[in-house]
C-alpha cells in the first residue's frame, strides 16, 4: 500500500498551531479537510451536568432513518472534547450514519463507573431525539477511540448502564472498538490507578470480565505499532467474545500507532490503512436486518 506524504498535514498542524496557540489535536481538527456533512446540531444537552453535551451530524443530503452512530473519543478519561472530533463525526455522516460525538465527565471530577454512566445517557438521548434528526433509534452503534472505545464496548457488554438509563439494550446493533483498554489488570500508572482503583470489584471493571453470549456483534482494530495500549488487548477481548459465541471482526494494521487507528479516519490519512472502510462495513451489515444471532467469527 502507497502512503499518501505526511508533509501537508504536518504543514496543516504547524499553521494550525501557530494560529490558535491550541493543541495538536484541536490544530488537526481545525484544518483538516473534512468530508461533507451537516452539523445538525451544537453542545446539545443530554443531561444536566456542563459536560454532558453533545454534537449531531447529518449526511451532507439529509437523514432519513439511518443508522445512528454514538462515538466516544480517547484521553485516559481525563482529557478530551467533542470539538476536536468534529471530523470524525463528518467521517461517520459521510458514510450514511447520523453521527452523535458526546462529552462525557472526567476524572477529576468523577471516576469510574460515572463516564460510562454518562454514555448511556447519550444513547438515551439518542432513542429520544434520533428521529427528528433522520436517525432510526432501532439501529445504534457505538464507536469509540482508546478510552472510549473503553467506554463504547462496556456499554455494548455490561447491560446495567443502559437498563439504568431507561434504554433497551437490544437497541445496540453493534460496537467497534478502536485501540481499547479491555484487560488491564493489574491496574499501572498513577491515573488509571486514581480512577479505577476505588471500584470495589476490579475484575468488573474489564470488559474481558463483562462479555456475555447475546452481546451485539463487535468489531475491534488496533495499530502492530501501538505501545500505549498494547495489542493484546484486543487479541483478549476478541479471543473472549468467540468463546462466547458472539460475532467478531479484528483488524491489525501493521503500520499504525494508537493515535494512527484514529487518524486513519481522517480525509488526509484515510490511504494509511482502511480503517474507516472496513469498520463502517461491518457496521452498515449489522444495523440491515433485524439484530443478529450470536455466531462467532474467526478475525480474518
């Protein structure tokens, strides 16, 4: 595979950040090019805590009863905002989604189980207000980026949150995990130990512990290259669903990072490996009938 050249993005990221004096991720997401799509809808309120906000995308055409796809961004649940995903959101809407992309609370102010508690709130406010956006309700996705893809696949395992949040689980047509954290035990870092460290039962707090025959298909795709949150995650947590029965896809690309599986979704680096292309696949496939049967799949 041909990779497109770094020089223009990074041309793009020193411009951006000579500008706004921001992030390299909020330089990245203020000049990149972005596929074409509608932001429905800003900093909408799905609870009433300040970061309990969210943003709504649309095909550039409109939406009519489409498959409705909640991504949830990474920061080792301390760091992050919906305003520098905006590409990603565009990205999802291009492919025929209605994209939601929420803030969640982060630690300090919480730890866990809250950020997973706010998600399931989101996907609340997606069964209540999808429609009026063109979205189908009865087709939910989850999506999410290293620690949200954390988040995004405890939601899809672990029942609880959505029963709480007044959602049907069935809702949830699939998930798709990107870089995740599924198997991390025994707990390292400070941070990670700040917020998982006060739950009263550890093993609960990974997905590998939370799988259950019945789950909603899965896809999972990670970067060889990743060293923050190591493949063996993934490997985990799919060898774990397909003992279970439940229907997975896996994806290793070799010359990818953890910032890279996400990045790859991007209009500039989307020739990198295709990320996008593949992960929507398996999520259109999921939300065309009715919800699928538990059979497990062998990762290609």
């Amino acid at each position: 595979m041909s990779l497109p050249p770094l020089a223009p993005v990074l041309a793009v990221l020193g411009l951006a950040l000579t500008l706004c004096a921001c992030s390299p991720l909020t330089a990245f997401a203020t000049l990149t090019p972005k596929d074409p799509a509608s932001r429905e809808g800003q900093g909408l309120a799905y609870g009433s805590e300040p970061r309990q906000r969210l943003d709504v995308y649309a095909p550039a055409g409109g939406a009519e009863a489409a498959p409705v796809a909640i991504f949830f961004y990474g920061g080792s649940w301390t760091d992050g905002r919906r305003q520098d995903y905006g590409w990603v959101g565009r990205a999802l809407a291009a492919e025929g989604f209605l994209a939601l992309a929420p803030d969640y609370r982060l630690y300090p102010e919480v730890t866990y189980p809250d950020f997973l508690t706010d998600g399931a709130l989101a996907v609340a406010w997606a069964v209540e207000n999808a429609a009026r956006y063109g979205g189908d309700a009865q087709k939910i996705v989850l999506i999410g980026h290293s620690a949200g893809a954390y988040n995004a696949i405890m939601l899809g395992l672990d029942e609880t949150y959505l029963r709480t949040a007044g959602v049907d689980p069935g809702r949830i047509r699939a998930v798709a995990g990107l870089a995740g954290p599924y198997d991390f035990l025994p707990l390292e870092g400070e941070t990670t130990q700040a917020v998982f460290g006060g739950a009263p039962d550890l093993d609960a707090t990974q997905p590998v512990h939370q799988v259950r025959r019945g789950a909603p298909p899965v896809f999972l795709a990670t970067g060889a290259s990743d060293t923050v949150v190591r493949p063996r995650n993934t490997e985990a947590l799919a060898s774990a669903l397909r003992q279970s029965g439940v229907r997975v896809e896996t994806r290793v690309y070799p010359d990818l990072g953890h910032a890279g599986v996400l990045l790859a979704l991007s209009r500039p680096l989307r020739g990198r490996a295709p990320v996008l292309e593949e992960m929507t696949a398996f999520l259109k496939a999921q939300t065309q009938s009715g919800p699928s049967a538990a059979v497990s799949v062998a990762a290609p």
